[in-house]
C-alpha cells in the first residue's frame, strides 16, 4: 500500500490519516524504525480502506485551502460578513459575547472559547450562505452549552430548523 511518510520530532506515536483525495500519509516519530512503520500500516490496512470507501461515498469535494495572502485578502471581508451574521442570528438567542474574529485555520469552522469570544474561519465567505448560517447558530449556542448535548442541538435547531441537512452538505467542503 502506498502512503505519505512524515517525521515529526513531536510526534509521540505512529498515526495514520487518510485525506479526502483518498491520499495515505503515516506520522511517526524519529526513532520508529521504516520496518516498524509497514508492519503498522499492515495492521491497518482494513481500516484505511474503510476511510478510503467512506471518503469515495461523500461524493465531490470543494477544497477552499488557501495561503495567506488569500487569507489577508479577504480578512476584513469576512470579518463584516461574520459580524453581520451573528447579529443576524442572534436575534434568536440574544446571548452576550465578548468579541468577533476571523482566522486562518485549517481544520475548523469556527469556535467559542469559554469567555465568549467568537473566531470564525474567513472561508465562511466562500461556502453558501445558509451553511455559513449554520456555523454562526452553532457557535452561538456554545455561548450556552459548551457541549454537544441534546439542550445544545435543541439550541442550534430554533434558529436553524434543518441544520442536520446543512451540517452534512458542509462536509463537502475541505478546509
């Protein structure tokens, strides 16, 4: 089986992660030895293949990656649109927060840290709106349920009644 080898100085143990071009990369620390490396990726190989179907069975992917001159181009853009939406949505809630702000990250939409402040990734700009919706009502509800439970999807569904369709049509996207 053909895979991406990385050395990570920090990394702790060997990982394996398949991406969404079905792309096999192996993370492993410095000392592990190559031989090592392929008896693990052996060992695995039913469950990479188990990534590589599920990866084949979301259908098309949007990759919106892009560099930091892509990201400062476009920060105080998204920064107006986020703004916009989450007075927009928090209509709804009316929950206090302490402030908005737009990143570059490359694995997450948005976040709520537990003193309320509110990042969102600037790609909200470039994903449908009603998806883009759907995040801002997410965060918003981590205001008051820094969780996942059933009281914070209740909280997600009085401003987005589907957001279990927009959830899965956001899986489309690659960040």
């Amino acid at each position: 089986m053909d895979y991406e080898l990385q050395r990570s100085a920090r990394a702790r143990r060997v990982r394996i992660s398949v991406h969404h071009d079905g792309c096999v990369v192996v993370i492993a620390p410095q000392r592990v030895s190559e031989r090592l490396i392929k008896i693990f990726v052996a060992e695995h190989r039913e469950w990479i293949e188990t990534q590589r179907a599920r990866m084949e069975r979301r259908g098309p992917i949007i990759d919106l990656r892009g560099s930091p001159a892509d990201f400062k181009k476009h920060k105080k853009i998204a920064l107006e649109f986020v703004t916009a939406k989450v007075a927009e949505l928090n209509v709804q809630y009316n929950f206090a927060f302490k402030k908005i702000s737009v990143r570059n990250a490359r694995g997450r939409w948005g976040s709520c840290s537990s003193d309320g402040r509110l990042a969102f990734n600037y790609r909200l700009i470039k994903i449908p709106s009603e998806l883009a919706d759907y995040i801002v009502a997410h965060e918003l509800a981590h205001l008051a349920e820094h969780n996942h439970g059933a009281r914070f999807w209740a909280l997600v569904a009085r401003a987005i009644p589907d957001y279990k369709v927009r959830r899965k049509k956001l899986r489309a996207f690659v960040l």
